[in-house]
C-alpha cells in the first residue's frame, strides 16, 4: 500500500513537472520574436522591457524557465499585455464556472443513468432495454457541440425558453434559480454525454454481476429485489463507475469549453477560445497550464480513490 | 403443517431448460421424501443435474427459459409454481443453501458481519445492536477467531475455508430448518475439507437441522449422510440408506463412483479409477438406460428401455438397473 | 458459477462446438456502404459535378434545400451541399493521418514490447505511462494554439502524436494476452524467426482488436476536427470543414438553421456508422470492450 502510494506520487509529481515545462516552453513555440506576438497591439517600448523582465528573456533559456516557475508557484501568472489583467485573476474568476457546470451534469447523468440502467439490466434485451440500447448508441455519435446546437436551436428558438442570448450568465452570488437556470442548458448537454456512458458501463456491469453467485446468495436469504439491486448488485459497480467519471474528466472540460463559448458564459472554455482569438497568448498559457494540473490532479485522486476504497484489491 | 411428517417431500420433479438447440431436461422426474433432523447425501458426476435439483427444490432455479413441473412441499409449502415474493417467505427462515465456491458466493464489497446480520435485520426486524450481537455469536459458532473483529472485514482478507464458514453463518442466520449444501468443499483444500463438513454435522445437531449434501464425492458422504441419492443425466439411479448403498448397492453407476474413491489400503502408486467415456448428452437422451453406453454389463434391452427403480431387499433402498449386481456383503470394505 | 452458466456448459460440453459468431448483419453493410460513398466523395470531390464549394454567390444567400442548392446555401451563397462534401476532405485527411502516425508508431512498439518483455518493455511502458497520464485533449489544444500558422499537417501530427501513447496501450495489451499462448511457444520451439513469430502468429491474432481501435480512434478525430474548430484552431477558413461548417452556422442560427442541421446530420451519420461497425466486430470477433 504504502509502495503503491509512493510510485503513484513519484508518477504524479514527474508528470506536473514534465506539464509545467510544457507550458513554459508553448511560448516558444510562436515564430519569430515572441514579445511581437504577445504584445500585439500594446507593443511599445517600455511594455516590451516590462516583458523581458516578466519572461526573463535576456537569460538562458533553463533560467528563463526557473523565473517563470518561481513565479507560478507564488500564484503570478503574469500580466496579459492585451487586457492589462492579471491571468490569475481571469482564472480565478472562470473556474468555479467550469466547476460548477461540471459538478450539475454529472449530479444530472447519474441521477438518470442508475435507474435507467437498473431497470435495463432488469430484463436485458427487454422492450425497454432494445429502446435505451439504440438510443444510447445514437447519442454515443453525437459530438457535445452538435448537440447542444441541436439543443439550442429547437428548445431556446422553437420552444422560446432558457437564456442564450449573449452574456446571459448569472453569476451565483447574485442569483441563485437565475444562475442554475444559465446554467441548465450547458449541464444537460455535457450531462447527456455522461449519461451514455455510465449507462452502458453500468448496465453490462449489473448484467454480469447479476449473474454472480453472490446474488443468489442474496435471493436465497429471502431479501427483496429492490434490496438485492441496491445493496448487492450496485455496490460492486460504484467504484468502477467512479472510476469511469475521473478517466472522463478531460474531455468533459473540452466539451464544457465549448458550451460555454456558444452560451458566452464566462468559464475557462469561454476566456480561453476568447484570447486564442485575440493571440492573448500569456492567458492561453495560464488557463492551460492550471487545466492541465487540475486534470492530472482529479485523475490521481479518483485513481486513488478505486484503489483504496475497492475492498476487493487486497491491502498490503 | 404438523400433521406432515416429513418435512420434504419430493414428488416427480421435472427441470427442463429452453435451449436454443432444444429442451435439456435437466432433472428427469425426482422422487424422495426427507425427514427432521436427517442428512441426505445427493451424488453424482458434474452434469448429473445435482446441482439444479438442490436449487429447483429450493425454487432458485433462473428464473426465464425455464420449466419446472412437479412438486416440492418444504413443510406443507409448494415450491413449484409460487412465485418469487411467496418464495421469499421460506427461503432464509425455512430453508437456506450453501454454495460450492465461497470465493465467488460472498458479495466482495459488503463487509462479512453486514451479510451475516443482513437476514436478521431486513427478514427478523432486529435492531443494529442485537442483529451484530448475533452475528458474532454465529461467526463464534462457525469457529472463526476473535469475531467480533472479524465482523468488519471484507471476504477478501479472508482464507477460502474461513470463507466458506462465513457463507455457512450467513445460511444459518436465518435458523433454517433445512440446509442445501452445494458441494460445499469441492472449492477448499483437502485439509480443509473435513473440518467444514464436521462444521456442518455439529451445527446440525446443534441447530437440530436437516441437510441435503450435494457432493461428487462418494467419500464425503459415507460418514456423514443417513441416505444417499445417487443421480445420473438428471435422474435417481440408486436410492437407499448409506450403510446399504455401500454395502449391498446394485447399480454398476454406483460402484464405478465408489471405485473412483482413492483408498488408503490401495497399493502406493496403484492406478486411479476413473469411469469410461463421458457423461451423457442431455439435449440427446438414448432412449434405454442413460449409463449402458458407458456400461460394462449392458444388454440389448438397456439400449432400448429405460429401467425403472425397483426396490430392493431392505425397504428404501432401490436402484434403475435390468442388470443389477448381485448382492455382495461388503462390497466396500 | 450460476445456474445459468452451468446450463450453458452443458449445452457447450454436449455440441463441443465452438459458440458460433454473431452475423454482422445488414446494417452493418449499409454502414458500410455509407463510409464507403463518403470516401469516394471526398476522393473524387473535384471531378464530381458539384459547385464550387467557395463560390460565393450573393443572389441565393441563405436559401433554403432547393433542386438547385440540394442542402441550401449560406449565408454567403455558398452551396452547402457542395461544402458538405469537400468539407468531408478534412475530417477524413485529419483521422487517416493522425492514425497512421499513431498507429505507425504505437502499434510496432506496442507488439514489440509485449513480445520481448524485459528492459525494453519495461523502459517504453514507463515512458508511455507517463504520456498517458498528460490530459490529451487540452495538451492537444494547447500545441496547436501557440503552433502557428495553423495548418491541416499541423493537426495530423499533433493528434497523431497524442495518439500513440493510446494506440501503444492497447497494441500491447492485445499481444501480451497471445504472447505467452501454446501456439507461439510452438512456433519458437520449432525455430520460427522473432519476425515469423510477430508477423504471422501475433499479428491476424492482435488485428481485430486494433480495427476496432482504429475505428475509435478516427471517430475521436473527426469529433476533434469538431470541437478544434469552434476553438478556431482548425483549418483556416474560408476551406470548409464539417467543424469550420457548423461553426460558422451559429451566429445566423436563427435565420438559417439548415447550415446547423446538414453538417451535423453529416459528421453524426459518419460516426454512427463508424460506432455501429465498429461494435458488431468487436461482437464478430469476440473483442471485448475492456481490451480496447
């Protein structure tokens, strides 16, 4: 166990640290003189010596990459020369916004997938099951941004319902319903593509632990069939699916970036596509770099989490 | 109820699964009776329908693509044809069943003490405190350890043999009056084996039960059964009380099972017995006795009439054979 | 073992046969045929009569399916049917290209390391390890953003490269699982070269599930090519590509909806289709899904 822990976080800190080279070197990826290109439009003499102090990029290039990370561990992004904001307050401000969206859906994908898997593992190959067999399988094809176009265009347009218009988004301080209702739309998209998946996952999962002998075991005690499917036969799957939702974390931001653009809510999706566009390339590397981390994070944590908490790996 | 004497009576139980190459008659017309207190050995090869016997008289038999015909009555109750909420009433606190593998029969991700108590608090209505007083009482009577700590643990810390006496506290939570035990020590090391099955006989006296052993093992229940049921492609083929199947059995099946027995009194590298050819098919029954084609003494009339049980000199005892053995006075020694 | 499983080892035991094959079925012909028509399109798009999928024709500017603009126009009278099918040129480009750098790459590594074992094994699996570790998507976004000028190449070798970590994993595991089988013992034993071995014994054993992984893998492109375009990292406009296409629909959603509905409907069509042949030969084959 403790083995275990401790290669995981070797692997871990290796990984954030190949990362935050990564990031530091996307910078040099620009041709030609990079502060041009950052700058932009702000490029002006003493705005370019504030960026060569910033970057430190009179020095070499591995002394270029301690001063920047130096100042990432103290919280400084840097400065976007194009909006003179601090990039760690643009991040500080979009986070809780993917959180947030991210957190709704996923409440949404399971609170529709376990039912709906529960009753299809009930009578596979049912009526019911045919149906949500095809219809999972149709919307495994359907990419999130086609879908909530497809979302926007007949439920806000045909239908006149929900906030799409721009800059719509409530934030939740100031309203609670209006912000869950800014936010519905962008939940039940990426909620949607969740819900496929955990549906098919845990639906050939309960099929097969349904055939265990421990649930005849269960049945012979005279127990209902409710408490069998609660009790015994979801639990062995609650890990793995679980399991499945961190694996699934990236793309559920990438996804979420997305609909977050479309509905000009002002996540980390909708700041980021926003600078690529206007070349505001200190954010871009900012917003990249604490999505990355984030991910690599949540990742080890649910990884983590099944490992431990699946009593059927043995503790050493 | 009372007036029953018998507190299992089996009569022409029928089996048959749906198939997609047709109906496989799993069990072809069970009869036998069973009373308290009594413990029934049921042997016979792997795919000698054992084992959906045991579970269609328990009524846990899967539940689609199956026909059961016949009838068992558990103390005045029809297993067959009641449906799975009547059954419910019987099962745990009437009659509870062990399986063969305790690897795969206790749920990995519940806590061993929480399926122990499980039957008392959802069935029994007990409260937390009483129903884990109890089950530490049980795991204490099943012989395991310090109890009361192993109540938290999950099957996976645990060894096969104190798994299988895990699964055995569990069936008896319920104080069934009746026990099926499923080749109970087919998945456990030898050494292991024979304390299970004194387990088994000391809870049931102590629990004043009677169990239905399912074994392929002829040696397991010589000391252990009062009755034997011997069963081959889904039917009885020899029925009698232990002593006489052993001694004075009639069917050649029997005796190929008992030769297949390794004997301590056999030479040091003598070859071990096994019987000819392979069990039958049952989608594709021969229309005579099931065993001639495997038969030393069939005849013509075995390939084309299936032998019915007849009765033997001691009452009980009978055996499906045109060419039974002559009694031997011990046969086995 | 349940009873079910036991009534189904009688059956097996009684036929000693092995479990006959799923049929693929006719659906899975039509999907067939579906791709096929769109590679065939994409392939001969020049010499097909269409329009000219730039002519910007500001007499029909967002017209709606006529017999002269079978999908419509948009809304700068281009003919989107026209657009569909060049645009088609991308996705397919892009997913062809990325997995052939990935598999190119991935899959020798992969079944070499599988079948030797030892250092070699040990040294590629820890490095892919941490590669697969990366959030790919976002690293992909990232490259391909400070990566300028943007090009379709660009692309192709940026989510090719993320891709052989994935392709690595799954190769391996795919070899590993036949490696230590009877029939290569026996193939060494009988003197069989390292090369003989892996071509002939190992690689018709490791295909099935690397098809299916293929088709996965260009299904995730063509969805990346999507979602890349709406970040604006895709092939530079005015070039059409089903991403680019649905992109540029959302600003006039309102009053031409048909330039949402045909791209979409198109990009969906190809990757159900991709999904459905996909799933029936992991079913044909007996690949199961946790392999891949």
């Amino acid at each position: 166990m403790v083995r275990y822990l401790v290669r995981r976080l070797i692997l871990l800190i290796g990984v954030v640290f190949i990362v935050s080279i990564g990031s530091f070197y996307l910078l040099h990826l620009l041709p030609g003189d990079p502060t041009a290109v950052i700058l932009g439009t702000g490029d002006t003499p003493a705005n370019k010596a504030k960026l060569f102090a910033q970057l430190g990029l009179n020095k070499p290039i591995w002394e270029q990459y301690f001063v920047w990370i130096r100042n990432v561990l103290r919280g400084n992004l840097g400065t976007s020369f194009i909006s003179q904001t601090s990039v760690w307050s643009v991040v500080k401000a979009a986070l809780p916004i993917d959180v947030e969206i991210i957190v709704l859906s996923q409440i949404l994908a399971f609170l529709v997938a376990i039912p709906l898997a529960i009753r299809s593992a009930r009578r596979p190959d049912g009526p019911l099951d045919r149906i949500l067999g095809a219809g999972s399988f149709t919307l495994l094809s359907i990419p999130s941004f086609v879908l909530i176009v497809l979302l926007v265009l007949f439920v806000s347009i045909k239908l006149g319902v929900g906030h799409t218009g721009p800059s719509s988004y409530v934030s939740l301080s100031a309203d609670w319903i209006g912000n869950l209702e800014s936010l519905s739309l962008p939940a039940i998209t990426l909620g949607i593509g969740s819900f496929v998946v955990y549906y098919r996952v845990l639906r050939s999962d309960l099929i097969a632990t349904l055939q265990e002998e421990f649930i005849t075991l269960a049945r012979s005690k005279g127990i209902s069939a409710r408490r069998i499917m609660w009790r015994h036969a979801l639990r062995p799957s609650a890990v793995a699916l679980c399991g499945t939702a961190g694996v699934n974390i990236g793309g559920l931001l990438a996804s979420g970036f997305i609909v977050q653009y479309l509905l000009s809510i002002p996540g980390l999706g909708y700041e980021l596509i926003e600078s690529v566009g206007l070349s505001d390339y200190l954010v871009v590397q900012g917003i990249v770099l604490v999505v990355c981390v984030g991910v690599i994070l949540i990742n080890f944590g649910f990884d983590l989490l099944t490992n431990i908490v699946d009593p059927r790996i043995r503790r050493e | 109820m009372t007036d029953h004497p018998k507190l299992l009576v089996v009569k022409d139980l029928r089996t048959t699964f749906a198939t997609p190459s047709g109906p496989l008659p799993a069990v072809g017309g069970v009869s036998f009776e069973l009373g308290t207190n009594e413990t029934l050995g049921i042997v016979g090869e792997s795919g000698s329908g054992k084992t959906v016997l045991s579970r269609t008289i328990m009524g846990l038999q899967p539940r689609r693509n199956v026909e059961v015909t016949g009838s068992v009555l558990l103390k005045g109750f029809e297993v067959v044809g009641a449906s799975e909420k009547e059954k419910r009433s019987i099962w745990g606190l009437e009659v509870a069943m062990i399986f063969q593998d305790p690897m795969t029969s206790l749920n990995p991700v519940m806590r061993i003490g929480k399926q122990i108590d499980e039957i008392l608090r959802v069935r029994q209505g007990m409260d937390r405190r009483a129903a884990k007083a109890r089950a530490v009482e049980l795991l204490e009577l099943v012989g395991i350890p310090s109890p009361a700590e192993r109540y938290g643990v999950f099957p996976r810390e645990l060894s096969g043999g104190m798994r299988q006496r895990v699964v055995i506290a569990t069936a008896l939570a319920g104080s069934p009056q009746l026990l099926m035990a499923d080749e109970p020590t087919t998945g456990l090391d030898v050494t292991i084996q024979a304390q299970i099955l004194n387990l088994l006989d000391s809870v049931k006296e102590q629990m004043k039960m009677s169990v239905v052993l399912v074994t392929h093992d002829l040696g397991v229940v010589a000391t252990r059964t009062s009755r034997i049921i011997v069963m081959y492609a889904g039917r009885i083929v020899e029925i009698g009380s232990t002593r006489e199947v052993f001694r004075r059995h009639r069917m050649p099946y029997t005796r190929a099972l008992l030769d297949a027995i390794p004997k301590v009194s056999n030479p040091s590298h003598s070859r071990l017995v096994a019987i000819p050819g392979r069990p039958p098919n049952l989608l594709d029954l021969p229309t005579g006795c099931a065993f001639a084609p495997r038969c030393a003494y069939a005849t013509d009339i075995c390939r084309v009439q299936r032998p019915r049980l007849e009765p033997a000199e001691e009452s009980g005892h009978a055996f499906a054979c045109w060419n039974p053995l002559p009694v031997a006075e011990g046969a086995l020694t | 073992m349940s009873s079910s499983l036991i009534v189904h080892e009688m059956v097996e035991e009684a036929h000693d046969r092995p479990a006959r094959k799923k049929k693929l079925g006719v659906l899975f012909w039509i999907c067939v045929g579906w791709l096929v028509l769109n590679f065939i399109g994409a392939i001969f798009a020049n010499v097909l009569p269409l329009e000219d999928p730039l002519f910007q024709n500001y007499a029909v500017v967002n017209a709606g399916p006529s017999l002269h603009h079978l999908f419509g126009t948009d809304d700068l009278g281009r003919d989107i049917f026209a657009r569909i099918v060049f645009g088609s040129r991308v996705s397919i480009e892009a997913s062809l290209g990325s997995m052939l750098i990935g598999f190119g790459i991935g899959a020798p590594l992969g079944m070499l390391s599988a079948y030797r074992r030892g250092k070699f094994d040990s040294v590629v699996t820890a490095v892919m390890y941490v590669l697969l570790a990366f959030p790919a998507i976002i690293a992909t976004i990232a490259v391909l953003s400070f990566w300028t000028p943007r090009s379709l190449l660009k692309i192709i070798i940026v989510v090719g490269v993320a891709s052989i970590p994935l392709v690595y994993r799954v190769i391996r595991g795919a070899t590993l699982n036949y490696s230590t089988r009877d029939f290569v013992v026996a193939a060494k034993v009988q003197g069989a070269t390292d090369r003989r071995i892996l071509m002939k014994e190992l690689l018709p054993n490791v295909a099935p599930v690397g098809v299916s992984f293929l088709l996965i893998g260009i299904a995730t492109v063509v969805t990346l090519e999507g979602a890349l375009a709406f970040l604006g990292l895709s092939v530079n406009p005015p070039t059409p590509s089903w991403g680019n296409m649905i992109n540029e629909s959302i600003s006039i959603l309102q009053t031409n909806p048909w330039l949402a509905v045909f791209p979409s409907l198109a990009m969906c069509l190809f990757l159900l289709c991709l999904n459905f042949i996909g799933d029936r030969l992991r079913s044909h084959f007996e690949v199961s899904e946790g392999k891949i």
